[in-house]
C-alpha cells in the first residue's frame, strides 16, 4: 500500500485537493488513493432541498469565483499557524468493506509545513513516552525554523515558500481554467449554498502539468451564500492522468474525491472531512485504496517562535495539552 504524508487541502474545489496527492506522486513520496462504495461514502451532513429561486447572472457567478478565490487564499494561509486532529481511516471496497488501518493524529504546524504526532494506532493509545519523544521532536523542529541564519532552515523556507507559490497560482488559475454551471440551491448543515458544476474550458491552455491536470477533472461544489466559502466539494477524474508519458505513473479515470468544510475561527474556514476514491499504477506497481480523513479540534497556535511556547508549556506540564479523541 502506498503512504503519503498528511495533506491540508482546502478548497476552491476538491480539484486541490486531488491535485495535492498528485504533487506527492510527482515528487516520489508515497501517497493513498481513496473511495468508498460502502455507506462510507455517503455525505456526513444534513441536506435540504431550498425553494427554487431565480439562478444569478453571469456577473454574479463571476463574483461569487473572485471571493471564493480570495477566501482560499485567505484560509490557506491561515492554516499554517493552526493544530488539528486528523482520524484517518483506510479501507477496502467492496460491500463488505472492512477496516485495514485505524490511526489518530496531533497535526501540528511546524513554520515549514506540518509534523504528524500519531495519539492512537488501532484503537491503542500512543505511549506516554513515546508521546513525549514526538513532542520533542516538535520543539527541535520549531526551534531550527528560528534560526534564520542556519542553512538549513533557509533550505526548508525557500522550499515552502515555492509550495505556497505554484498553490497559490493554481488556485488562480481555476477561474480561468473552468466553466461554472450554477445548478441550484440546497441546506448543508445548516448553510444554504448555491451548487455550481465545473467543467474544463476548451479554450483552456496550461501552461503547466499541474494545470494540465485540470482538464482531466470535473467537479460540483456547495458554497455558502452568506460567506462564499466551500461548504462541500465533490471532483471526478474524467480521463487518465499520466505522468512521464506513463512511464512514471497514471491516474485512472473514474478516481473520486469529496470534501466538507466548516468555519473554525471567524471568517477562517477549514476541512473537517476528506473522503478519496482513485487508483492507478506508480511505475509496475497498480494501487485502489481508500480512506476517510475527519479533521477537528483545530486550535490556532501562532507561528513557529508562539507554537515553541505551547510546545514548551506542554514539556513541562505532566498531562498532555491535547486530550486522545
């Protein structure tokens, strides 16, 4: 089974979301493929059907793309000073779906990207020392990212500045890349958003492999009326991705991703659900799996010099900050 490291997607679609993974293949770093034909897959809020009202002009669609674009910029950025807790889950397909890994974990922010502190493993708690030993290696972590004058923390900067970066400019880029269809109204716990479907533009030129990547995928995104923040996004692989000419790699066609998300701190909103559902072949090797990601707790800590105080509070107190779920 192939691995990846925790991905913080956020929405301006689940199409980023999606793309993450595809950047962990690319970059040779193991990354799961995910679906879920068992009631797994089934949306995990309450839905409402609104009254039909008049669809908005093409100005206003234009409008509500400008602010979501704004919003995920604005949240992408947010989230690097924030924790959560992550419930992966992977599991086959098929009717009788079982679980083959169960595994919780402390996300916290480190100034260079994440570091995942695992709280339980198969219904079985973290070892207090063991838990210890992963907070340390948080602090040294924070403490590195301070040195401004060490190479290797220019090394790390550079590295996620360039991330930042091409996200930053592919999230731009999904105005130009995609159509949008309004096609309704509905009540997603408790928001009323309008649904829009995305298809790629046929004028659409990419200008790189990862907007390429775009015109192989299709996506229906729930965003708040009141806010224009995505509610929940749902994006489908239409044709196959390849990477190196297929030589590398491929994405099968048929792969499906969805995603919900939720305000966590006033006007800053962030995934609370992840659900994959993609295989394909890396070299020789085919892969089919499947996980569900629930995301909560999150809890804004700072950048790295406030986050080296929580951590270093949390060292010397004798509980852990963090209660496992």
């Amino acid at each position: 089974m192939f691995r990846r490291t925790s991905t913080a997607v956020l929405p301006a679609t689940l199409v980023i979301t999606a793309l993450a993974f595809v950047s962990h293949f690319l970059s040779a770093e193991a990354f799961p493929v995910q679906t879920s034909p068992s009631s797994k897959s089934l949306p995990s809020g309450a839905w409402s059907s609104d009254a039909p009202e008049a669809p908005p002009s093409d100005a206003e669609i234009t409008a509500h793309a400008e602010k979501l674009v704004s919003n995920q910029h604005k949240n992408d950025e947010a989230l690097s000073e924030y924790e959560r807790i992550e419930h992966h889950v992977d599991f086959t397909a098929g009717p009788n779906s079982r679980t083959i890994e169960d595994k919780v974990y402390r996300i916290v922010p480190t100034g260079s990207g994440t570091l995942k502190i695992l709280l339980k493993d198969n219904g079985t708690t973290t070892d207090p020392a063991e838990y210890r030993r992963q907070l340390q290696a948080w602090q040294d972590v924070l403490q590195l990212m301070l040195r401004s004058s060490d190479p290797g923390t220019k090394i790390a900067y550079e590295k996620y500045d360039r991330r930042n970066r091409q996200r930053a400019e592919l999230v731009d880029s999904m105005v130009d890349s995609f159509e949008a269809k309004w096609t309704g109204r509905e009540t997603h716990n408790g928001r009323s958003c309008n649904i829009f479907e995305l298809a790629p533009k046929s004028d659409f030129h990419p200008h790189t492999l990862m907007q390429d990547a775009l015109t192989h995928i299709t996506a229906i995104i729930w965003v708040d009326r009141e806010t224009d923040q995505m509610v929940r996004g749902e994006a489908h692989i239409t044709r196959d991705i390849s990477f190196g000419g297929g030589i590398l790699g491929k994405v099968y066609r048929g792969g499906v991703f969805s995603m919900e998300q939720a305000e966590v701190s006033p006007g800053i909103w962030e995934p609370t659900r992840y659900q994959y559902d993609f295989g394909g072949r890396k070299f020789v090797f085919s892969f089919d799996e499947h996980e569900v990601v629930e995301a909560s707790r999150y809890r804004r800590v700072g950048p790295p010099k406030d986050a080296l105080v929580v951590v270093q509070n949390e060292l010397a107190s004798s509980k852990p900050l963090v209660e496992v779920p």
